[in-house]
C-alpha cells in the first residue's frame, strides 16, 4: 500500500508539536524547514490535521499550530485518516463483470472476494494504527535516543517556537 508524503510529513509534525511547551506554537514554515519539506504542501496538510482536531491554529504573526488533543488521544489512525480521507485505499471496481463472454448475474450476487480480502486486510492495517499513538512513538523514540535527537530538537525549538497565550 503506497501513502502520501503527506502522511509522513503529517506524522512527523505532529509528534514535533508534541514537544511545545505550554503556549507554545510553530509556524508551517517552521516544521517545513525542520523536516526539509516544501512549505506549501506541508500547509496543506497541516490545514486537515486542523479541521480534524488534532491541530490548533493559532492566527496572526506570531501565531502557528499546535496539538489539539493531548499526545496520547492522537492515533497515527486519526493522522491518516486527516490526510487521506476516510476512503478505504482498495476500491473495487468490479472489473470482474467487464470483458467479452460475460457470465450469468447470479455469479455477482456477493462481493468480489478480493474486494472483501483486501478490506479485510485493511481493517487489520487500520486497527494497528489506531493502536498507537502519538505519545506511545515519543516513549519509543526516547528508549533509542542518546541525547543527539532530542538535542536536535530542542535546539530547533529554542529558536522558533513561538509563545502565544492557551
């Protein structure tokens, strides 16, 4: 299954967002420049994750985003869904009933059975994501981290956050 950029470039400014301090917000260009992504397209993405929820906007010059829900009620499920929509990736679209030589009706009666597989397989795939969280990913990344990926972090946040009031 193929995902957007977007969905990455979502994840991964979400769970940046997660490091602001209370108050705290940044600015599109700021997470664009920090992942090395094109501010443009990152904006878009960054506009769904606000209309599901799971961002803040702050308007105004020293305005920006951040998290709506707290990192633990954020699921990588929600993130996905923001950005792709709700739509399940395999669309069937019966190609089984096209093509010379048709066969009787009665054959069409049930679902494609790969259809059905591959939904099946999608529920599987949508469940485990909703298992984890953007909070569970920051428990993870700090059992690896030396120090080195945290420090990167917080530098960059030193500079750019922006203070707003909650």
């Amino acid at each position: 299954m193929k995902m957007s950029d977007g969905v990455e470039q979502a994840i991964h400014s979400v769970a940046m967002l997660s490091g602001l301090s209370e108050g705290g917000v940044l600015s599109a260009a700021a997470l664009a420049e920090f992942h090395g992504v094109s501010t443009s397209y990152l904006l878009k993405h960054l506009q769904a994750l606000s209309g599901a929820g799971i961002l803040d906007t702050v308007p105004g010059p020293k305005g920006g985003y951040r998290l709506g829900k707290a990192p633990e009620e954020i699921s990588l499920l929600d993130i996905l869904l923001a950005v792709e929509g709700p739509a399940p990736a395999f669309r069937c679209a019966e190609i089984r009933q096209r093509g010379p030589h048709p066969v009787s009706d009665r054959f069409f009666a049930k679902p494609c059975n790969i259809s059905a597989a591959m939904l099946r397989a999608e529920r599987v795939y949508r469940a485990e994501l909703a298992k984890t969280s953007i909070a569970d990913l920051g428990i993870e990344l700090n059992a690896l981290d030396d120090g080195s990926i945290a420090a990167r972090g917080c530098a960059f946040l030193e500079i750019h956050e922006r203070k707003t009031a909650r």
